[in-house]
C-alpha cells in the first residue's frame, strides 16, 4: 500500500493542465485572465488556471455546434460511440493516479477515497453509459394499418455541463457519459474549486478518438464562465449540479435567452430516521457517521440531520460519539487520514458559523473546533448537536460541512413529518428491522432516493436527484439519457386509397 510519501512524490510529478481547451486544443483565455485555485490542505496555490469569459464560452460552444454539425460523433454509429468512451474509460483507469491526485489536490479529497471511489466510479460509469448506448432502441407506434410512425431518442446538439467541486471528475463523468453516449457535443463548466481534473479529462478523451470539437472545457468563475453558457443562445441544455441558489439563477438564464433545458440538482437536508426497533445500534452507527462525516459532509445527499427515537438516543448518539472521535482528521494526501479538510477558507467560515448558530440553539454533543490551524489548511472537527429545535439554523440550512443535527421523537408519524419538513428533497435514511414500517416510511417520506437500513444508497443502475428544492433532474441510470435527447416523431403516410 501507497504511503504518503508515495503520494507526495507522486503529485510533484504531476504538470497539471491550466488553459481553457476548446476544439481540441488547450489555449490562454481570450482576454489572458487567470484565477488561482488553492489546495485546502494547506491554503496554498496549486496553479494559475485560464478564466475563461464570454468569449471563451462563445469560442466553445461555436466548436461544439460545428462539431454537432459535422456528425463526425453526432450521427455516427452508436457502436463507435461506445468504442471510443470505452477507450476514455480504460485510459481514466490507465491515467487513475494522476486524475485521483488532482482531486485530492484540488478539492481537498481523501486520496484513499479519490483513488478507490472516485476516479475507478467514474471509468466504470463510462462504461455503462457506453455499453448501453448500442443497445437502446426506438419505438413504433400502433398506428391505424398502412400508417408507419416511429418514434427515436435524437441527441439536443450542444449541451452546457456546470458541475460543483465534491466530486470534481464524477460530477463531470454523471453528465459526459450520457451526453456523450447520446451524441451530443458538451461544453463542460468545471467549478472554480477544482478545475483541474476535467481539464486532464479532456484531453484523454482527445486521445481516445472523441472528435476535436465534441468535448469543449471552459474553467472559469461561476458568475462569468457559468453565467455566459446559462445564457449563451446556442446551447440547447444545461445539465448543472450546484447550489439550490445558483439553480435558481440558471432556471432564470434560460428564460431570458434561449429557453434551453435546463437540469438541477441541487442541495439538500437528508433525514436520517432510526428507530428503537433497529437491533443493531453498532451497524446504524457507523452508516450514520459515514453519512455525515464522509468526505468533510461536503455530500449533496448528506445526512446531516439524525432523527433518533427517544428510548435509544443516548445509546446512539454515545456510538457515534465513540467513532467520530476515532476519524483521523489530516492531510488528504495521506492514506492514513479518514476526514479531509473543508474545500475552502470561505467555506471553513461558513461552517464554523453554522457551529456559533448550534451553541446558540442546541447542545453540543461533540466537536465544535476548528482543528490544525498551523497547517494553513481548512480543518474542522467533527461535529453533533443535540436537541435541535425544528426552528433552528442548522436543521433547515444545508451547511456543506461535517455538522449532525440530532433530534428525537415518540411517534413514526412525528418522525416523517419532521424529516418532510424541508424545502429539500434529496433523500433520506430509514433505519427499522420491520418490515412493514420500512414500507410505510419510505413512502410517507418526500425524497429522491430513500435507503433503509443503510444511507446514501447510490448506484449507476438507479436514478439519482430529488423533489422539491433539491431540484427535478435524475443522473444516473438510463433515465438520464432522457436528459440529454428529445423525442422525435416520424410518421410515414400510408399508400393512398385505391
Ligand atoms: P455552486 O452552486 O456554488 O456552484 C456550482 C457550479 O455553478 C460551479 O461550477 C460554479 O462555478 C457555478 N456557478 C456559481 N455561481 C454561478 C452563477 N452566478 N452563474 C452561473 N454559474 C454559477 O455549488 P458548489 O458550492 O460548487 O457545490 C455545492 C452545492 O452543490 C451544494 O448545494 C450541494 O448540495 C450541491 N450538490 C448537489 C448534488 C446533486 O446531485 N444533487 C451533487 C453534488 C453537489
């Protein structure tokens, strides 16, 4: 096994990408702009990367449409389709230690997590997406006798990716994969956080054979590179995964340009609900800290609130207590480590406030600092409130940090409506050894995906996204293919009469 100086050694290898690459080139921004992206282990810089503006996004999304135009991709066979993504996906596995360091160097991602989940999920979602693509058929429909009408999945032309800094290559594989697979051209917004990894991935996919023009990455800031795509009135879709806030903004964008399709997934509030009749506390324990604690809390479908029932919560919350306090809060780089640091100094604020408006509300169960300050990185403890009113902050805010707001109740049907309580809809936990109860809460609660008897229940087989504030989009699954192609009619006339 790797030790963390492997992986040292390793990252001062790496020469990572930093311009803007459109039409299968990487070039400076058009006005010469840069950025600084820092790593949050340290608060250092790691590298000056192309802001890309209005111009660039203009300059990409005009390589995308002639792309789309050409069908060197668009109409080409869907068995070449799949051979070239498999290519990408075997060269994401054969590049594996460079893209998982740039995580974890970029986004403050755990390398045991980065090289193990992230960058080994994302070739083999690749895969799927491309295995899938020549085994999708269209449709004809029962028209009166002598009619023929059938119905095929065309790809929407120029697709705008924008994607968040948690899982900086996932993110962006959720939404390649399908638009690829479905032969769109896509420009790709990487978040200003951790830009770096997609800007490596696009040139593999250059050398997997992807036409020059079809995969287009602009790195750039949100309220520039990501508002001039959200507005941009040749792309025909957005497929955005952020903040419910910056959602909003791109809803608006479309509907002030162009009325692309746009696609959200957003934040959330999951609920995770555990009730006395779960025999085994050590197993819900450990779910519930992986829930909340795994990478840094940054998860979109975090647990971040516990509903325990009332006659186990202080045997629970000691359990969780127990193992929050064995995590290995460190430098990301170093296997040893189990929880990195927050993504950025703005952030770590934003955390550590939340944790001012707990003391100010709840109780403090556990945690509450702010930890290796002398690193100049962006530590926080794990941390537990109890007693959380259904009022307080951080039971309706999505804090995006390692904070578990913990409550108790009496009545399953107390439970439900308090996990309902949210503007969020992503999903939601249900731990019971009944059956019947599992059935019945997991209808009663109002979220995209619910897991029972465990958390975070995710896959590349089922669809992943939410209700209500957490946005309508699905990644994942075939289903989302649906997002990246329209449906279209083609209806041939019968012979005429006689
Ligand atoms: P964010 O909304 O700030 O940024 C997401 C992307 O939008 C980035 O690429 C950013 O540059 C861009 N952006 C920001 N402001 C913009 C603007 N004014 N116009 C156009 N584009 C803009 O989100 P974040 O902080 O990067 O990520 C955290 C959020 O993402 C959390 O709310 C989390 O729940 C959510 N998230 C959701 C899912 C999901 O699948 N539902 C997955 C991961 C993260």
């Amino acid at each position: 096994m790797r030790t963390r100086d492997d992986w040292q050694r390793l990252a001062r290898a790496i020469e990572p990408r930093h311009q803007v690459f459109i039409d299968g080139s990487f070039a400076d921004a058009a006005d010469g702009a840069s950025f600084d992206t820092v790593n949050p282990a340290n608060g250092l810089v790691l590298a000056s990367v192309a802001r890309g503006g209005a111009v660039d996004v203009d300059r990409a999304v005009a390589a995308a449409r002639r792309a789309f135009a050409s069908g060197a991709w668009s109409r080409s066979a869907p068995a070449h389709r799949k051979a070239v993504l498999l290519r990408l996906a075997d060269l994401i596995r054969s590049n594996a230690d460079e893209l998982a360091l740039l995580d974890t160097l970029d986004g403050g991602k755990l390398i045991g997590d980065t090289s193990t989940v992230d960058v080994p999920g994302s070739a083999a979602i690749l895969q799927w997406y491309a295995e899938a693509v020549d085994k999708q058929y269209g449709e004809v429909a029962p028209t009166a006798p002598g009619d023929l009408a059938i119905i095929t999945r065309e790809p929407l032309g120029v697709v705008g990716a924008v994607v968040p800094w948690n899982y900086p290559l996932e993110m962006a594989i959720w939404k390649l994969a399908p638009a690829l697979a479905a032969g769109n051209s896509v420009v790709l917004k990487p978040a200003e956080e951790s830009p770096l990894s997609a800007l490596r991935l696009a040139e593999l996919a250059v050398e997997a054979g992807l036409p020059d023009g079809v995969l287009n990455v602009v790195p750039g800031l949100g309220e520039e590179a990501g508002q001039a795509l959200g507005r941009h009135p040749d792309v025909d879709a957005i497929a955005f995964t952020g903040s419910t806030a910056v959602g909003k903004l791109f809803l608006r964008y479309a509907g002030e340009s162009n009325m692309k399709q746009v696609w959200i997934e957003a934040g959330g509030k999951s609920a995770n609900l555990v009730f006395a009749d779960a025999a085994d506390l050590d197993h819900v324990a450990d779910k519930a800290v992986f829930g909340i604690f795994g990478c840094s809390g940054q998860v979109c479908s975090a647990n971040s609130r516990l509903l325990v029932e009332e006659s186990i919560a202080d045997d629970l919350l000691e359990r969780i207590r127990v193992r929050a306090a064995d995590l290995r809060v460190g430098d990301p780089l170093d296997p040893a480590s189990t929880m990195g640091p927050i993504i950025t100094a703005k952030q770590l604020e934003r955390v550590l406030g939340y944790i001012e408006a707990g003391r100010a509300e709840s109780g403090l169960a556990f945690g509450g600092r702010r930890l290796h300050e002398a690193s100049g990185g962006y530590y926080v403890e794990p941390t537990a409130f109890r007693d959380v009113p259904t009022t307080a902050v951080i039971e309706r805010e999505e804090v995006f940090g390692p904070l578990l707001a913990v409550s108790t109740f009496r009545e399953e049907s107390e439970a439900v409506a308090r996990a309902n309580a949210s503007e969020y809809g992503l999903a939601a936990s249900v731990f019971t050894d009944s059956l019947s109860r599992a059935r019945r809460v997991a209808s009663a609660l109002r979220a995209g995906t619910v897991s029972v008897n465990t958390v975070d229940a995710l896959d590349v087989t089922v669809p992943f996204g939410g209700v209500g504030q957490s946005g309508f989009g699905r990644d994942l699954s075939l289903h989302a293919l649906d997002k990246f192609t329209a449906l279209k009619t083609t209806w041939f006339a019968g012979p005429a009469a006689g």
